[in-house]
C-alpha cells in the first residue's frame, strides 16, 4: 500500500507536547463591493477592521481581484485592512475550480501572478496563495506542477485547517435582512457561533488523531456582511473558551502546515487531505453536521424572521 505524503520534518510533525488551543484567523474574497442591506460595502470593510484592531488581532484576508481589488473604490478598503496591520495574500483574480478539467494550468498560473501584481505593493502583503474552494488538483501532473510554479515564486500554500460554511449563513442573513430591514440579529449570532465551535472542535480532534498533538488551526471565514457583524463575537467566543488568537503566519510555521499530500483529488481542509494520505479516520468530522444541514437550519431562521 502507497500512501504518500511529503513532509518537511516528518518526526517533528508526528510528535509534540500538547498545549493550549490557538487558532489564527483569515478572510477570503474580500475587499467585497457588492451592496448588501445593514452596511456598504465600506462599512463592512471598516467594522471588520475595528473587530480586529480593538482586539489586537492579526488576520490574513486572501484577495479575489475582481471582487473589488482591480477598481479605485476596492482599492481604498484593501489599503485600509493593510494600513491597519492586517496581512494580504493571493485568491486569484476569478476564483477558478482548478479541479475543474476546463481550467488549464497556464491560465490558473496567469491568475496567480495578475493578483500578484495587485497587492505586492501593500505593506501585509505575503506570498500566500489560498486555492478557491480549497481544491488544489484532482490530477497528478497538473498538481504537481503548480506545485512548482508556486515553489518557483516563492510561495506557499494558504492552508485551511477549519474549513465552515459561513458563506452559506451569510447568504441566508441578507436574504433575511433585503425582506425585513429591522431583522433580530441575536439568532443569527447564535446559529453562527455554535456552527463554529462545533467545527473548531472537530478539527482540533482530528488534528490530534493525526499528529498526537494541539496543533495551532487556521480558521476560514470571508469578507461578507455576517463577520462585518460578528467576527468581533467570533474571536471573543474563542478566547472565552480558553483558546488563544494567533497570527496567521504564527500559525503558518507549524509543521501541519508544510505538508504536500499526494492524493487522486485534494479537496478541503489541509487536516481532510493529510488524514486521506496517511489512512487516518475522518470520523471526529462527524460531530459539526454537513453543510446541508447548516444550510436548512440558516434557511428555517430566515423564513421565521420573515413571519409576522
């Protein structure tokens, strides 16, 4: 049996003394200019900033170029996040599937270095590349070369270890909030929340199955109206629960994150993948719920908002 997975230190990665919880946070897609009810696009940009900042939180926001980032109003937003301490790194420029059969290596390559041209110049800028939709090849030679490619421009993979669906409840809550202005924004802060806790918590014990030990985890959200909201309860809830906000890059250097999983198809947090190349059980992912049941219960709160 031919299991591979390419690790830097692989005896440092399998062993380790347990430690308390630290998770690092980062935001896809952003700066967003679409219009969205409760705030503008500028508004979201700076409550996700102040969620931040008054926090003395670091976060890395990997940039989707035409989202925003390619026009002078989406320009403003992203100088602000770096202005402000924050890191940026890579998305490409149209969020391609490189799973996709119909997305050719040179045109994702293209991709990366358009983006590239686009944030190197802001003072958090890092040579991250985060693949859209965490999907980073379903075919060996295509995988392996933008492995390359990126090795070739110095940069590294953005890996996700807690991968959620936030993006799923935010489409519900603006749904929710174009039909009722007034929206009672407190459910939507629980059902938030306790979705996260209960990924944070799958992935923290899967991560232990796979290592033996506390490994610091990278949280996906993005840049949407539900973290303009909520991401300051977000890092409260973490920190209230005993675990400690560390910045991205912190948690970058960990071995977990050095890590090149040689599998038919990488899909999904780095966590997934690397349990897929060594045969380790997925089952602690059981424990958070599908995404189709996060979506049902975020489109049964939408309906009961809109109920007299």
């Amino acid at each position: 049996m031919k299991r591979t997975l390419a690790f830097f230190t692989l005896l440092v990665l399998l062993t380790g003394h347990a430690s308390a919880q630290r998770v690092a946070i980062t935001l896809d897609d952003g700066p967003m200019l679409e219009r969205t009810p409760l705030m503008s696009p500028r508004e979201r940009n700076d409550a996700i900033v102040r969620h931040l900042t008054s926090r003395g939180v670091q976060a890395m926001f990997f940039v989707t170029v035409n989202r925003g980032a390619d026009r002078p109003e989406g320009r403003q937003p992203l100088g602000a996040l770096s202005q402000a301490g924050q890191l940026v790194a890579n998305h490409t420029v149209t969020h391609p599937d490189f799973n996709d059969p119909s997305t050719r290596l040179e045109d994702f390559e293209a991709e990366v270095d358009t983006c590239d041209a686009v944030i190197r110049d802001y003072a958090g800028y890092r040579r991250f590349l985060r693949f859209p939709y965490l999907r980073e090849g379903a075919q060996d030679t295509k995988r392996d070369a933008i492995r390359a490619f990126l090795r070739e421009r110095g940069y590294r993979i953005g890996y996700v270890s807690i991968d959620d669906s936030d993006w799923l409840i935010d489409e519900e809550l603006v749904a929710a909030a174009k039909s009722n202005p007034s929206l009672e924004l407190a459910p939507w802060r629980s059902l938030y929340l306790d979705h996260l806790w209960r990924h944070a918590q799958a992935y923290d014990s899967l991560a232990r199955s796979i290592y033996g030990r506390e490994v610091p985890q990278v949280l996906l959200l993005h840049h949407r109206l539900l973290n303009a909201l909520f991401l300051g309860d977000v890092i409260d809830m973490f920190r209230a629960r005993g675990w400690s906000v560390i910045s991205p890059e912190e948690a970058f250097s960990d071995g977990a994150y050095k890590v090149a999983p040689r599998i038919p198809r990488l899909d999904g947090s780095v966590l997934e993948t690397t349990a897929q190349a060594l045969g380790v059980s997925l089952a602690p992912l059981r424990e958070m719920g599908s995404e189709r049941q996060v979506g049902e219960a975020a489109a049964a709160l939408r309906r009961s908002s809109q109920q007299p």
